[in-house]
C-alpha cells in the first residue's frame, strides 16, 4: 500500500499544486514585479526601478495609516488575548452551563465582517447621536469603534484555543503544585502560562495577522473617516490603487511593503514564543 501512495504521489499532489501556483505563486512574484512598475494593466507595464516605493514615504496618508494600523494592532492583540484567556480560565472551571457560554462567545466568530461593521455602525451611531455626534465626527470614536468590533469577533475564537490549552494541562502536574503548596496566582504564573505557550503562540499569531491585515471591517464601520484618519493599510491599499490614477504602481508597492511588514512581525512572535514553550 505504500510503495503504491509513493508511486502515485505526484498524480494526487500535482493539482493542488497547479492550483496553487496559479492562485498564489504566480499573482504574488507578478504583483512584486509590478511595484517596480508604472502600469494601468499588466499588459503595459513599464519597469521603474524604485520610484513607488520612494513615492510611499512621502505620501502622508500611508504613514498615517501604518501608525493609525500600529496602534490598534498593539491594543487589539493584547485586549484580545487577555480577555480571551480569562474567560478560557472562568469556563475550565466546574460549572453550570460551560458549553452554552462557549457556544455564545464563539458565535459572533462566524458574522462576516462587511456584516459586522455595519450593525456596529448602526449600534454605535445609535449611542453617539444621544449626545449630538457621529462615528465619523472624530477620529477617536473611530478608533475605538474598531477595537470594539475587533475585540467582540475574535475573543470567543481565541477563548476555544485557549481552552484547549488549559484542557491539555496534565492533572497530575497541577496535583504536584499543589502538593508543593502554591496558591491560585503561582500555579497559574509557573505551571499553566508555561504549558499553554503553544496555544498562546497560536492566538498571538492569529490576533497579530487578523489585526495588521484588517480591511472589511475598517471599510464598513468608517471608510476611512474623518478625513482618512481612521484608514488602515489594507484600506489605504485598497484606495491608491482603485481610487488614484496613475497610483497602481505605487498601490502594488504599498501591498509588497505591507507583506514585508506583517510577516517580519509575525515571524519574529512566533519565534519569540515558541523558544517560551515547555514540554510537561
């Protein structure tokens, strides 16, 4: 059976990788080449060395939103994992109705995030008007607004793989703490944190690239306003290439430098978290 898998490998694998190739090889060596270029469509695509990537450093509305992208990304990272791993502790506990309270914080997970943004919209703006304002009056509310959304879809995703964590945690090794005679807070600080690592290095990683690559959310709840303000990159992307003309190169440039800064960021957690995990 298998020398028979062996012999017939490439048969089941080559699809997938054609499509592979296809859908992601191949648009994303292109899409590098191209912001090196002056283009309407690839098939006028005019080589110009580093122009773009020059001409991103002194348009305003990129830095504004790589800073604008830092700030939420470090808050949402941490509100995210932090609530997520209090409620993963409250619900291991024995008590009434565990599973209903994980169903419950999970759902809001599987709401598309078009959808999302514009029912928060409608709560948000439902709230501000009390007091004579808009979400798109201020770039704070827009701020937070983000954050809320953000914070409410993925604290019940990030709750389940934390949950698992602390399920996977040997009886024997929390019986032993306690034997030693730790409390509540040390067994928590030098037995559970270490042995969930790998969990926490999974939530990181998902929060930090789900944060850095928001788009459909950012898009529905502010588009962007007031003034651009509240636009992240994805979104700043989105609008140089579809909305400035002549700005496609520059646009394709924006989205290569916006990989870069994502996977140096990514890479770097999930180095720094996986040296952190311990074997029990």
């Amino acid at each position: 059976m298998e020398k028979t898998l062996k012999r017939y490998f490439l048969v089941f694998v080559a699809p997938t990788l054609i499509a592979f190739a296809f859908a992601f090889i191949v648009p994303f060596v292109m899409g590098i080449y191209l912001s090196f270029c002056k283009f309407k469509t690839i098939t006028d695509a005019q080589f110009i060395g580093f122009q773009n990537y020059v001409r991103i450093f002194g348009d305003s509305d990129f830095l504004n939103a790589l800073w604008f992208t830092v700030r939420f990304s470090v808050l949402s990272i941490l509100t995210i994992n932090v609530f997520a791993f209090l409620l993963a502790l409250a619900l291991t506990r024995k008590i009434k109705g565990t599973n209903l309270f994980r169903t419950v914080f999970f759902m809001p997970n599987l709401i598309g995030g078009i959808v999302l943004g514009y029912i928060w919209q409608q709560i948000i703006n439902a709230v501000l008007l009390q007091y004579e304002t808009t979400l798109v009056a201020n770039a704070a509310y827009g701020f937070w607004g983000l954050v809320l959304i953000m914070n409410w879809q993925m604290i019940g995703y990030m709750m389940i793989i934390y949950i698992a964590g602390l399920q996977n945690v040997p009886s024997d090794v929390l019986e032993a703490a306690q034997i030693d005679g730790a409390n509540g807070w040390q067994t928590l600080i030098r037995v559970k944190l270490p042995l969930v690592m790998p969990s926490i290095t999974i939530c990181l990683f998902l929060t930090v690239s789900n944060s850095f690559k928001l788009f459909d959310q950012n898009l529905a709840l502010t588009a962007g306003a007031p003034g651009k303000r509240t636009a992240m990159l994805a979104l700043d992307i989105y609008n140089t290439f579809y909305g400035r003309s002549g700005y496609e190169g520059v646009g394709q440039a924006k989205a290569v430098l916006f990989f870069i800064i994502v996977a140096i960021i990514a890479l770097t957690q999930l180095a720094a978290t996986r040296r952190r995990e311990v074997e029990a």
